[in-house]
C-alpha cells in the first residue's frame, strides 16, 4: 500500500508495528542482549493477541496496552512477535532511519494479496510498478473518466435516500466502485459483481489468523483471493483477443509490452492497488464529511463554490455534467482536501521490519 500509506504516516496517532529479527528470527545473534524488550505480552503460542486485536476495535485494543504498558510496548499478531510504537516521535524516529527500518507485512498478508504486489518489493520493479500506477492518475488520463465518477457518486446518494447509514462504509463502496472503474475501464461493469463478491470475502479475512484449513475465514479469503486472479485473467485475455491497446486505465498500462510484468504479477498489483486505495481513500471522504459538519461556516462556503461553478455552467449553456475544467475551478474544496490529509489520523498502524537491533529509549 506503499503509494496511498506513505502519504498518510504523519498523522500523529500512527502505529507501527515493528518486527525485530531478534523476535522473528531466533538463531540471530544480537549483540545487545542486555537491552530489554519494551513491557507488553505476547499471548498464547503462535496465536499471540491476534483474537483480542481483531474480535474488537483494534483501536480498543491499543487503547487498553497503552494505558497499561505505555505507548511503546510488545505483542504477537498474525503469527509475529513485534514491537508496537505510537507516539509522534518514535514514528518520526522510524520513518526517518529509513537504514534501519524497511516496509513490511506479515507473511500471510503477501499470500492474501501476492508476493509480487508492489508494497512488497523495493528498488527497481517497485519503481517501475510506482511509475505505471502514477501515469494511470495523472491529469491527462483521469480528466476522461470524471462523468463516469460523478455517475457513480450520484448513485451513491441516491441509495443513501430515507435511510441512516454508515458514512465509512458507504464511502467504502463508492471508492471500491471507483477503483474499478480506475482499473478495469468501463468494462467493468461486465464484471463488478464478480469482483465485489470475491473481494469482500477477500477482506472478510483479511484480517484473520493464517490457518488454511476449510470452515476458517482465511481459507475462503484465499479461495476468492484465487477467484480474483482468474477473473482478472480473463479480462486481460479478452482485451488481447481484442487486439486494443490504447487502453487509458491502469490495467492497460500493466499490460503495455514496454512495462514488462508478467500475467501474475499483473494480477497480483491489480488486487493490491484495490486494497491499497479503498480503506485510506474512504477513511479521507469520512473524515472530510465529519469536519464539514463540525464546521457549517466552512462546509457553506464549499456548498456556494460548486453552486457558483453549476450556475455559471448553466448560464452558458452548457450541460451541468461535471469535468475535468469544473474541477480546477474549486480551490475551497480543495484546501478542505488538503487541510483533511494533514490533520486527519488516516491509518490506525503500518508495518515496518527492523534490518539490525535497534535501540529507541533504552529499550
């Protein structure tokens, strides 16, 4: 998730989980075994605290340990010993000793979504990989797709009629729809569905303890983990019989002759890029409708900005369609943007691995 994430590591209720070599790797020899480790509890053998993190709000959870142990304390989740950090200046420590510390996910999370997903990989393929994704969101190739957008909000809030909901939840939905749209082009459609029944089992057990045995939510994560790569597939089959390759999405560009990625490693980035941008784009959309709403001086100057933009519109003569020109012309709504990314706690925690010991605080 390294091209959503990294945006996002400053806010300053960020938890980092670090995985030691210490920990994970028990025949490496530290050469300061006189430091102790941080206080905290590892749980039961191989299952750790993985069922207390995940059968609540995992923000309950580091709620809890940091009253008891403080805000640096250790722990086992998902099959791994580690240390988890949150204050502002152990993360600011860790992400700027970049030498010391690399990105990193547990093992069973680069099964779920592919080892060749570009947050698990630096150097040159993640710079490739990084290169191809951003061409798929420049200006020139988003602008083409803003009706298309503006459809999918609009049947959003049409949904959202004489019912309460749940705005993250909602936002989920319409960012996961745009994700596609993102990827897939308008073919998308022809496979929504699909998509949407594979991933949210994906995500089902996403979160869930590594045993791949039937009944277990891990076990039907990967089979649908497995459904996804073939439907993504027979997308990239269909579009080669085709023979078209002016294609503006980021499929397309994955699938340029000059990017030289494999069929399994396209399908491997195209369900990476979905996780990587539905939770943190829906979690910035949430947080911009609760500060909006604690704010009805600043949320009426949005409203008259895109009033003033359609009455303009219709006073041309012009269809009341959004485009890629109305969306320059709103410098309010997009310092609220702006303003959301910097203040706004996006992540509850991100993973990182220790390359050598580490000493932070005398621990």
């Amino acid at each position: 998730m390294e091209l959503s994430t990294m945006f996002f590591l400053c806010a300053s209720l960020l938890f980092i989980v670090l995985f030691f070599r210490t920990l994970i790797k028990p025949y490496y020899v530290s050469k300061r075994r006189d430091l102790p480790l941080p206080p905290g509890s590892m749980g039961w053998p191989y299952i750790g605290e993985t069922f207390q993190m995940y059968s609540q709000d995992p923000n309950v959870f580091f709620a809890s340990k940091i009253k008891r142990f403080g805000s640096m304390f250790k722990s086992h989740i998902l099959g791994c010993p580690c240390v988890m950090i949150s204050s502002p200046e152990a993360a600011k420590f860790v992400l700027n000793k970049a030498q010391l510390f690399k990105p990193t996910f547990p093992a069973s999370k680069e099964r779920m979504l592919g080892k060749q997903a570009i947050f698990f990989h630096q150097g040159e393929y993640h710079a490739n990989l990084r290169r191809l994704v951003l061409r798929t969101f420049m200006p020139e190739a988003i602008k083409n797709i803003v009706p298309d957008i503006e459809s999918i909000a609009q049947d959003c809030l049409k949904s959202w009629e004489g019912r309460l909901i749940t705005t993250f939840l909602e936002m989920k939905t319409f960012t996961f729809n745009v994700a596609l749209l993102s990827i897939f082009g308008k073919e998308e459609i022809l496979y929504r569905d699909a998509l949407k029944r594979c991933y949210y089992t994906l995500e089902q057990g996403y979160n869930s303890m590594p045993i791949n045995v039937p009944g277990t939510l891990f076990h039907k994560a990967m089979k649908a983990r497995k459904e996804l790569a073939q439907i993504v597939a027979q997308i990239i089959w269909s579009r080669r019989q085709r023979k078209m390759i002016d294609y503006k999405d980021l499929l397309g560009s994955f699938m340029d002759e000059k990017s030289g990625l494999t069929d399994d490693q396209i399908a491997d980035n195209v369900i990476g890029v979905i996780f990587a941008a539905r939770d943190t784009t829906a979690s910035v959309l949430t947080w911009i409708v609760k500060y909006l709403g604690e704010n009805p001086s600043v949320l009426e100057a949005v409203n008259e900005e895109q009033e003033c933009i359609l009455k303009s519109k219709e006073e041309r003569g012009e269809d009341k369609g959004l485009n890629w020109e109305d969306a320059k012309k709103m410098p309010i709504t997009s310092r609220v943007i702006q303003e959301t990314l910097r203040v706004a706690s996006i992540l509850s925690f991100t993973f990182r691995e220790a390359v050598e010991d580490v000493e932070y605080q005398g621990q």
